[in-house]
C-alpha cells in the first residue's frame, strides 16, 4: 500500500474520533512498525495533526484539548489515483462546457460543486481551486457538438424509443445523405466526441454514429429493439478504434527502440500483445476490423514503426505515404498530383 493510501486511512481513521491500537494498524495497513511510526511523524511533524498516544486505551488518537482551542490540520488534495483524477476532471469539463440553459441547466451547478469538493479531497476550498488551476485536461480534436440534438439521442436512449436521423458520414458528400431509422443501444465519449452504438434498420445491422454528423434528429414513437451487451461488444469494440466489424485481422508493428520507450507504455486496444526485441524494438500486436482510423495511427509514428503484417494494411499505409509525397512534390512545382494508385 502507497504511503499516500495509508495517510489517507490514517486521517479518516483518526479524524472519525477512534482510538488506533497498533495490532489494529500494523494489521490494516500492512506495513511494519518502523513505517508505522514514520507515518505517524509525519502526521504529527508535517501536517500538525495532534496526534497523542492514550496510554489507557493503547492507542492513537486526536487530542480534543488541542482541537477545542483552534489548532487546524489539513492533509493535501491529491489523495485520488490517476484514474479517478482523470474521471473527475473529464466529468467536470464535460459539465462546464454543457449548455446551462438545457434540461441539466438547474443541476449543473451542484454537481460542479460536488466534483470540487471530492477533487479537493478534504483539503479545502483553496486546495480545490490550486488542484482545478494546476491540472487540465486538454480535448484535442473535439468536433461541435449540437445541444439538442444530443438531448434528443438521450431521452431515446433511456426511454429506448427508436430515433429517425439524417445523417452525413464523413466519407459521403451532401447527396449521399439518408435518414435513417436507429434503434440506440449506448453513447460512447470517445477521443473528444461523442458516438452513438445503435441498430441500423436501413442497413440492417449495429453502426457507430458520429453525433456532430447528424444534420437532424426525431424521437419515434416506437420502441427500440435490444441488442445485448456482448453482442454490441463483438461487433463493435472487437477492432482498433471506432471503425466496426465482425472479420477482425491481426496487424503486428514494429517500433524502434527509440519510440518504443513510449509505444510500450500505451494502450492501442484492451487485448493488444507487445513484446521487446532482444535489441530494444518493440513490437505490438493488435486486433483490427477496419483499417482507416489504425492506419492514421501508424502514420503519425513514421518513420519510427514498420507494418510486418498483414499485407494489405502495409499497403494502406504506403498508399497513403505515397499520395502525401506526390502532392507535397506537386505543391513544390505548381503542378496539379495524379495518385495513380488510387484508380488501381
């Protein structure tokens, strides 16, 4: 247990009016007695907690005496794992840039309230405000989101009633829109914006749908169907990124000892294999249904990663490289690019 973790325990312990014997401490904190008494120290020495030893009850406690005079002690904030720093200030961004004037409008303001006290983690309203100040969580790629239209998409998620939406993918012009019947089974927060798991009646199957793409919206007045969870699972989160699919591939890359220093302390996908070359690369293995979002990956680590496998992902990668080079050399000489690859 992390000296933080056992501070923590001794505070709430201590703060709740108990007296601590030390089998009770040894026992929960699972430490010896010389980091026992460090602990204590500490408390005592640098936090100016007034902890005294009862002698008639073998234990530590709070002294009430130095208490009723006004002597204060305060631990620090930042008790929270990273985990749970970064659930809290996502949360709390989220809800800050959330139209007050929307269904959550009159809740917002408590719920704020509650993330800086539980960010505070005891220390106060001036170590709340310090932590809000000295960490930030940056959203980079956050698309515009429409308000209503994101209301719209939670009523039917929790009322399960099917939606009617127009929809534009990214890859299609304005003609190629359709209005589609969707039946929604989750909302998804994923990489800065938000997307919504549903059943497709149009096309027959589970789609992911990019809640900015949406160009209008309309609850039905008929329920959803249900699609269980490990079915939603298999289809769409079994591949890299947001992109879905049954037929999963396996692409193996390999970085150099460089980028590896990095790359191996990543997450790509929840079932991703790494191993280290006896000369430092690194190599990861991961699962992929479509290659769009994976390829865009890969290239923003060139030329610092190469694609051992499959084939046809290597040869994504290269076309893209290619259609780069070529209008990069085109902008150079005025001239208009021919990615002649592109009509193979």
């Amino acid at each position: 247990m992390a000296q933080a973790e056992r501070l923590y325990k001794l505070n709430h312990w201590l703060d709740s009016g108990r007296c601590l014997t030390r089998q009770f401490l040894l026992a929960e904190l699972e430490v010896s007695s010389s980091a026992l008494k460090r602990d204590l120290a500490f408390l005592r020495n640098r936090m100016n907690a007034p902890i005294v030893f009862d002698h008639d009850q073998k234990g530590w406690r709070l002294d009430k005496a130095q208490q009723a005079v006004g002597t204060q002690y305060e631990l620090p904030g930042l008790w929270l794992s990273a985990e749970e720093i970064h659930a809290l200030l996502t949360m709390q961004h989220l809800l800050s840039n959330l139209d007050a004037g929307g269904l959550l409008g009159p809740h917002i303001a408590p719920l704020m309230g509650r993330l800086n006290q539980l960010l505070g983690a005891g220390a106060g309203a001036k170590a709340s405000a310090e932590l809000a100040l000295r960490i930030r969580v940056q959203t980079v790629g956050a698309r515009r989101l429409h308000v209503p239209n994101f209301q719209a998409v939670g009523s039917a998620l929790l009322r399960r009633q099917r939606l009617s939406i127009q929809y534009q993918g990214r890859g299609r012009d304005g003609a190629q829109d359709h209005v589609r019947e969707v039946s929604p089974q989750r909302l998804i927060h994923y990489r800065s914006n938000w997307y919504l798991d549903g059943w497709c009646h149009w096309r027959e199957g589970l789609r992911s749908f990019a809640l900015d793409a949406i160009q209008s919206i309309r609850v039905l007045d008929r329920p959803a169907i249900e699609v269980p969870g490990g079915e939603l699972d298999s289809v769409l989160g079994a591949g890299y990124g947001i992109f879905s699919g049954r037929e999963v591939q396996w692409a193996t890359l390999r970085f150099t000892a460089e980028r590896a220093r990095w790359v191996a302390a990543e997450s790509w996908h929840p079932t991703q294999r790494g191993r280290f070359e006896a000369d430092g690369r690194y190599v990861l293995e991961l699962p992929y249904a479509d290659p769009r979002e994976l390829v865009m990956d890969i290239l923003r680590h060139l030329p610092e990663v190469e694609v051992l496998g499959p084939a046809s992902l290597a040869k994504e990668v290269e076309k893209k490289v290619r259609a780069a080079l070529e209008k990069m050399a085109a902008g150079s000489s005025g001239e208009p690019a021919t990615c002649h690859h592109e009509a193979q």
